[in-house]
C-alpha cells in the first residue's frame, strides 16, 4: 500500500506549481493519500496531479 500525507503531496504541488496551486487544492487532499485507493487516484488526476504531469513540470526531478 503506498501511502502518503497530505502535506508530502502539497510540497510536491508548492514545488511543481507554486504555492497558489497548491493553496488551491489543499482543501480537496484527504489527510492521508492512498495511491492504490481509485477514489484518491480519480480525485488526483481531476487536480491535474498526475505522477506524468508532475514529472513534468518538476524538470523530470520527482
């Protein structure tokens, strides 16, 4: 099961995006993201927060 915080992921986000797009999706995070879960996955490729997209946008670092 991988499994990780809210606050672990809004620092992957303040990284790739800043902080406003991370400001913006906070409220929709759950505490604790659970990668293997379809709803958190569906909910993070709604937010664009895509491991490809992310990839992307961190210059190919993450």
């Amino acid at each position: 099961m991988a499994v990780i915080t809210k606050t672990h992921a809004l620092n992957v986000v303040r990284r790739a995006y800043g902080p406003t797009h991370a400001e913006a999706v906070a409220p929709q995070l759950p505490e604790r993201i659970d990668l293997d879960n379809p709803a958190h996955t569906n909910l993070l490729y709604k937010l664009g927060l895509t491991p490809d997209r992310l990839f992307s946008a961190l210059g190919g670092e993450l």
